[in-house]
C-alpha cells in the first residue's frame, strides 16, 4: 500500500496518499461528499461486494477522500494500511472490540486520557473484557499483571497528562514473548517524532484532533497496522461498528497534515524553551518535559523518540490555587482541553480531561490537583514567555 516510505517526513506529510484530481487536475484531492457509488451494471456491484474488482461501494465502507488520509497516515506511520476513525476514542473502541472479547484480558497504561481509561472500565467491562491499568514506565509493572488470558497491551507514550514515558521496543519484546498484541496511542508524539510499528509495535493509533489535523476545526481519529491481517480484522469491526470518518472530516484533516511537520517542529522549539523558563522559575515547583535533563526517562525519549514534543506539565510552589489562578489570568493560552493545535491550550486535567477517573485511581497514576497541562503552540516564543512571565509575576 505504501509509495513513498524513502522521502522525508515533510515531503510524505505534504504528498504520501495524495493525487491531482483525475478530472480537473485540481491539486488537492477532491471531497467526494457521496454516500454511494454507482456500478455499471450487476455484474459490476456483486463483483466489488466479493473483493474481486476493486471499487468502492458505500462509503462506511470506503471514499476516495479518506482513502487519500488513510494513504497519507499509513507512509507516515511505516504501517502496512490504515482506517480512519469518527474520532480517538472510536479508533480506540475499535480495537478493544477487534483484539478483545468477553474472555479475555488487557494491561493499560494507567495515565491516560481520562475516556480512554472510563471506556473500558464502564463500558467495555460491562461485557466482560477484563483489564489492568498500571504505570508502564516500569516494564516489571506489565509483567506482574500478565495473565493465561491477556490478549493485548495498549500503551500511551508519552502518556497524558503526567508525560511519563513507556519503552516502546520493551514492550514489543514482551508482547512478542506472550503473545500480546501491542497497540500504541501515539497522539502525544504524532507520526513526525515517534513510529511505534518501527519500534515493534503492532498496531498505532491517534486522535487526529489533535496535531495530525492541527487546527482546532476537526474531531477524528486514525488506526495504522503493521500487518494485512490485523488490517482486515480491524477494518472488519470498523465497517460493522460503522465509526467511519466523513469524507469532509477527513478532508479537512488532509488540508491540516500537510503542514504537520512543520507545525511540531516549531512548537516543540517553543516547548523546550518553555519549559526551561518553568523548571527556573522560583514559583513553580516541578516541570515534566521529556526534553528536560531533570525528566526520569529523558534518556529513554532521546532513545525512541526524534523530538520531545509540545506537551508539558508542571505545578506551582504554592499549589492548587496558584495553578487555578494561573490558568485563569494567563492571555495567549487558551482555557481549553485538546491539545496539538496551532494554537497554545492551557487546563487542569484532574478537574477537566481526568475528571471521569476517581480519584484515588487519578493519584496512582500521577495525575494529582496541582498538575496543570499546557500544549504549546506556534505562536512566537516570546510572546508564550512574557505571558508566562507576566500571570507568574501576579501570583503568590
Ligand atoms: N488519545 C489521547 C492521547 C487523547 O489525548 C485523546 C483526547 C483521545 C485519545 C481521544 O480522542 P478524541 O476522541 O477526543 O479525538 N484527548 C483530549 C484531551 O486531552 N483534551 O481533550 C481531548
């Protein structure tokens, strides 16, 4: 399926999956806004429904205008092929109910996004899938909870909103050693700085709301496999399940991929320089960025990863309510949850993104009442720091 594994990364984000339209020579690929294709004749639609003629047919089930993103994602992700998904948390639905059934078990990384993890507590243990969710930076951690039934390991590196990093290739070789599939959400990352399949992942996915798409406009979310068969298998629940993308979704996305290496490198240059300014500052308490000499597995990012990325987290010498104060007087950032955008996001996830975690499970897993997240963005550096630089001033 692949095209163009061997050019650059800015070169695949701009032109993998991506042909002039056939009839204009429009240069971007058109939004083909139909829910069905017309055959020929009889012949021709049986023919497409048994796979002997390629074609599409109805678009749950295939459109040229996702195809094109799907094309897009899987060069980006070395991966065999890709689906494209209504959103992060249906690519993720998807594969709980493609890899696990009401028999079987699953390990998790326990700092996740606060649905991720309340899927499957509430709703997927509501048909018995059985599950672990523990700190996964610590590979000891996974071994202890492996089972006779464990089926699949999902991991999230760096994981939100705590940063904690998870060695991706560990876990292939563990995975490998039992059986597991080992699924990755590299939404935190994006394709440009982490390529799980190339670390010994099976499958990848991502909430293309976030950096792929880049613009704040879009909710979707994509699944990459490195293999045909788990290709076929997800795409299988995907079409029944019917959690499909929408052609004008997914022409948005493809619009906002092309700038996508460009627009992490610059955010991830504002990040660090973001994040050095917090980790000196004398009212702020602890700064995580995997790009900071003073994070635990800073020598495992510069390992598996080719940037650190643009999110951080940090919390205030004084605690809670300086934090609150912060995010509530801050300019630039917005007050808001996503994260990857163009644009800096700033919020608290234990009131807000974990909130549906109880408590007690949101502590074990480091997500504690201080903790406040921020996404930089590609505004200009100094203007994120005097912000910064300003709001501090006027707390105490
Ligand atoms: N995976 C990660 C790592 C996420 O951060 C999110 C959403 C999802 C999956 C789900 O994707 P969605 O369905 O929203 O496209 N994270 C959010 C966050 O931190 N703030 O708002 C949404």
């Amino acid at each position: 399926m692949q095209e163009t594994k061997t050019k650059s990364k800015y070169t695949n984000a701009i032109h993998a999956g991506q042909h002039p339209d056939p009839v204009f020579g429009g240069i971007n690929v058109p939004i083909y806004q139909s829910s069905t294709f017309v055959f020929k004749d009889a012949k021709q639609g049986a023919a497409r429904f048994t796979g002997e003629e390629d074609g599409y047919i109805y678009t749950r089930i295939g459109n040229p205008t996702i195809k094109a993103l799907e094309d897009n994602v899987a060069v980006l992700e070395n991966g065999y092929g890709s689906l494209a998904t209504s959103s992060g948390m249906s690519a993720l639905s998807t594969l709980v109910m493609a890899l696990l059934d009401s028999n079987s078990h699953m390990i998790s990384t326990a700092a996740v996004y606060g649905s991720s993890r309340t899927l499957v507590e509430e709703l997927f243990s509501k048909f018995g899938v059985e599950y672990d969710y523990v700190d996964t930076s610590d590979i000891n951690n996974i071994k202890k909870c492996l089972k006779p039934n464990t089926k699949a390991l999902f991991v999230e590196t760096p994981a939100n909103p705590t940063m904690a990093l998870t060695d991706i290739r560990a876990c292939a070789q563990l995975a490998k050693e039992n059986g597991l599939t080992l699924v990755v959400d590299n939404t935190f990352a994006s394709p440009i700085l982490q390529n799980p399949l190339d670390l010994g992942a099976d499958i990848v996915y991502h909430s293309v709301t976030k950096f792929i798409n880049g613009h704040a406009d879009v909710v979707g979310g994509i699944i990459v496999t490195k293999t045909q068969d788990l290709f076929d298998q997800i795409k299988k629940t995907l079409v029944l399940s019917g959690a499909t993308m929408d052609p004008n979704q997914a022409w948005l996305v493809l619009r906002g991929v092309k700038s996508l290496a460009l627009r992490v490198e610059k955010a991830q240059d504002n990040a660090i320089k973001i994040a050095r300014f917090l980790e000196n500052h004398p009212k702020v308490a602890w700064v995580n960025y995997p790009g900071l000499k003073s994070h635990p597995q800073h020598d495992l990012a510069k390992n598996q990863m080719e940037g650190f990325g643009s999110l951080l987290c940090f919390g205030m010498k004084s605690g809670f309510e300086a934090g609150q104060k912060l995010i509530n007087t801050i300019n630039i950032p917005a007050l808001a949850v996503s994260l990857g955008g163009i644009e800096s996001l700033i919020q608290h996830p234990a009131s807000m993104t974990h909130a549906s975690i109880s408590r007690e499970n949101r502590e074990k897993a480091g997500i504690t009442d201080e903790l406040i997240r921020m996404s930089v963005g590609c505004e200009g550096f100094e203007d994120l720091k005097n912000d910064l630089e300003e709001t501090l001033s006027k707390i105490d």
